[in-house]
C-alpha cells in the first residue's frame, strides 16, 4: 500500500460477547467488514508480526494503548491494531494487555495483509505467514500516511522496530497538525 490507495476490501472473522447467548463462553461469530471499520473515520491501523511476542507486547500495543488520547487530540477517531492471528488469540491478547483505547482486528488468514502487500513468510521462526510491521493513518478508507519497517522480505533474520512505532505515528500527525492551513 501507499498513500493515496484505498485500504483493501475484506470481511474480518470475529468474535464478540453476547450476553443473551448466557453460558461460560457468551461470545458468538461476527463478521464485519473493513468498511465497518474504516468508513467515515480517520483512524490509525498498525499491524504487526504476531500476538504476545516480545517487540509487539512490550512496546508497540502499549505504545499506542498510551498515545490514545493524544492522537484523538490530533484528528484520529480509533486505533486499531491487526495481526495474522484469529479472534481467539487477538481477544485473548487483548484481554491481557487489559486495552481500553486500541481496538483489535483479526486478520486470521492474512487476506487484508496479502491485499495490502504486506504478507511475508516467517518460517525461520515458526511462525508461517505473517505481517511484515507497518503503520497507517487511514481517514474514510485511503491512506493518509504510511510508515514501514525497513527490509521487508521473506524469513528475514531481523525485527525492525522503530518506523512503526506509536512515537513515529504521533511525530507525523503533529508536523501533519503544524502543517495545516489557518
């Protein structure tokens, strides 16, 4: 992706409480889509390599979980924050990074990464497809800014970390801020 393109049209796999369903496991299937997501809203979207590993669970999530009321200062409705893991992990991953402000969404068979260019093998880990790390300002589905680790490719031996980090994304919307007409 770039800037200027419009994100890629999916439906997203999810999983949701409902209440009414009672039981030990009140939660059923709900399939939204990346206009639910994205139409009509300028938001951040990050993604990253993987649920509960190192860089993505100690800094970048929290990073951005901090940076909420900030970015909705600067114009940003929603973060959202997507991997190449299914509803129950990213729920699950959620829950215990205990997120008040950034949203999960689960790309569980990496359509939207694939769609976006973004998809590259992680097999030296043990990981399989996954998410290269990138950033995103998105305002009404086109991409406003783009941020993306440097190296992109397949089983590549390094985790960059930095291009995409919530500290970045806040720079940009600022100067972006700073930038604007009277």
């Amino acid at each position: 992706m770039k800037i200027g393109d419009n994100i890629p049209q999916v439906t997203f796999q999810t999983r949701v409480r409902d209440e009414a369903i009672g039981g030990s496991n009140p939660f059923r299937w709900q399939a939204v889509t990346s206009d639910d997501y994205f139409k009509g809203k300028r938001v951040v979207l990050f993604s990253l390599p993987g649920a509960f590993t190192p860089t993505c669970s100690t800094y970048q999530l929290p990073g951005f979980e901090n940076a909420f009321a900030r970015m909705r200062e600067l114009g940003i409705d929603a973060i959202y924050c997507m991997s190449v893991n299914d509803s129950f992990v990213m729920n699950q991953w959620a829950k215990a990074q205990q997120l008040t402000n950034v949203r999960v969404i689960p790309d569980g068979s990496g359509e939207f990464t694939a769609k976006a260019g973004m998809l590259v093998r992680k097999d030296n880990l043990g990981f399989g497809a996954r998410s290269w790390r990138y950033a995103a300002v998105v305002n009404d589905g086109v991409v406003e800014a783009w941020f993306e680790e440097p190296g992109r490719c397949d089983n590549c031996p390094e985790d960059p970390y930095g291009e995409t980090s919530p500290e970045a994304v806040l720079n940009w919307l600022q100067n972006a801020r700073i930038a604007e007409p009277a």
